[in-house]
C-alpha cells in the first residue's frame, strides 16, 4: 500500500473512527456474531459460563470464531450470550469534501510509485526507512537484509521484494514479521504469517538439543490476525493451513534453522517429532 493512498484512506477514515461507538448485544444471533467479528469491530464476548474472551484480532471459519488469545483457540458463534462491538459509522459527507482537493496528487505519486515497482519488481513500501529506523531487536528480519556494497541500506521496496523471493531461507519470526507488512496483497500476508507460526513452532523443536526458552516462546496454535489478514472478509484460512502442513518445503532444514541449531548439536538427524510438534498447533477442533 502506499504513502498516499494510506494517507487518503486515512483522512477519508478519520471522521468515522472519530465517531466510532460502543454497542452491546445480548443474547446476538450467530450470524451477527460472525458478521461483526470479521469486520473487525467485536471487541469482548460472553460466554455462557461468564467468561469474557477478547475478540479484538479474532477471525471467522465457518460458525466458529477463532483467535492466538483465545484457550482453546476457537469458539462457537452460537456460544457468545452477550457481544461488545465498537462500530464505526460511514465517512460523513464532509470527509470527502475535505479529501477531493488531495486526490489529484495521491493519483500523480500512485503513477510513479507504479514505474518504481515495475522497476525494481517488489511491493511498494508505505513507511521509510524501514530497515534504518527499526532496531534488530523489534524486527528479527534485519539479520536477513542484503546491505548494499558500500554497507547502505537499499530501499524499504527493495529490501521487502528481496525478502520475499528468499522467503523459503527465513525463520518464522521474519516471516510472520513479514505478514506484518501492509506492501504485501492481503492474501500474502495471511500465508506469510501462517507460514512464519508453523516454522517457529517447528524450529523451536527442530535441533538436537532442547532449547526450553525457544520452545516456550512458540507460537501455540496457528490463526490469522484479524483484518490484517483477512480484509474483512469470510477466507479459507484452515485449508490453506492443512495445505501448508502437507507440503513438504514446509518443514525443509534451510539455512535459517542449520543456523539457529548450530549452537544446539546442530539440525535433529530425525524431523518427525519436531513435525509432529508443530502440527499441535492446528486450531480447529
């Protein structure tokens, strides 16, 4: 997505989420249940035993609704007795009085922007400099960056087109740092971050040695992030998930984990178990 475009959806957006209100439905059908948490706007939910879950970056399949934070991960719709939602009402009128006069330059920079990528044959970036301005710390994709040869950073477009063609060597913390990114097509990011869970699960457990800290740290089950990854919209996440699982490329010893095994007796001779290890993380019941 790119800088003006964000910034026009972004003031289009900034009336209604200014406005945005809180409502609560008690005993919601199902369907409205599912309707509001794939919109993005569920934000608690009631079960009948008086749990409150947090639907915030939950996601939808089928009847059920399904999240990292839920325990186990996915509910049924038909189980929420009461819905807190935060809905945000249409752009008003006025928002896009105030936005017509920028059009014409977002439209001229999306021209550019567009020979930028036919050139360099990556996604366009929306924030700079990305690989600058993050420390390695919060983003574990920078060990991964090619530096240019007088030691520069290349661009943020660049460096996430280069990322992406050697995704097959990341770990899954790049990887799911990866579906992060708004440059990516909606779908992308959805099969990056599931990609990314179900390496780290398996790397945590993938070496010689145990590495307690690591496997504590893996990822617990595997879901998509809310709208991030979804749009907004009804997606076939847990066939795309059984596809990942049964492909074989998924659980190859690339260089990302012969590296992180090095100082743990090196990549496990036998895969199985690590595999199998990571296949708990399958979220439907």
């Amino acid at each position: 997505m790119r800088n003006g475009l964000v910034a026009l959806i972004a003031l289009l957006g900034l009336g209604g989420c200014a406005m945005a209100k809180p409502h609560l439905y008690h005993q919601p059908e199902p369907r409205q249940v599912l309707e509001h948490v794939r919109k993005g706007e569920a934000v608690r939910g009631e079960l009948p035993d008086g749990r409150s879950v947090l639907l915030e970056d939950a996601v939808t399949a089928d009847g059920l609704i399904c999240s990292m934070t839920l325990s186990p991960a996915c509910l049924s719709a038909a189980s929420v007795v009461r819905l807190e939602t935060r809905e945000v009402p249409d752009t008003p009128w006025w928002g896009y009085a105030v936005a017509a006069p920028f059009t014409p330059i977002v439209l001229a920079n999306e021209a550019a922007e567009g020979l930028e990528r036919a050139l360099t044959g990556g996604p366009q970036t929306f924030t700079a400099p990305w690989a600058a301005d993050v420390p390695a710390l919060y983003n574990p994709c920078i060990a991964s960056v090619r530096r240019e040869g007088d030691g520069s950073w290349p661009s943020d477009q660049i460096i996430r087109a280069d990322l992406y063609r050697r995704r097959a060597e990341l770990d899954g913390a790049c990887l799911m740092r990866l579906g992060q990114e708004y440059a990516y097509a909606v779908s992308t990011r959805r099969r990056l971050h599931l990609t990314g869970q179900v390496r780290a699960r398996f790397e945590a457990f993938a070496c010689v040695r145990p590495r307690p800290a690591v496997e504590a740290a893996a990822p617990r089950v595997f879901v998509p992030r809310g709208l991030m990854h979804t749009g907004g919209r009804e997606v076939d996440w847990p066939g795309e998930l059984a596809r990942l699982l049964d492909d074989p490329a998924t659980w190859t010893a690339n260089p990302a984990l012969i590296q992180a095994c090095a100082a743990a007796g090196g990549v496990a001779p036998d895969l199985s178990p690590a595999i199998a290890r990571a296949r708990e993380g399958w979220p439907i019941p």
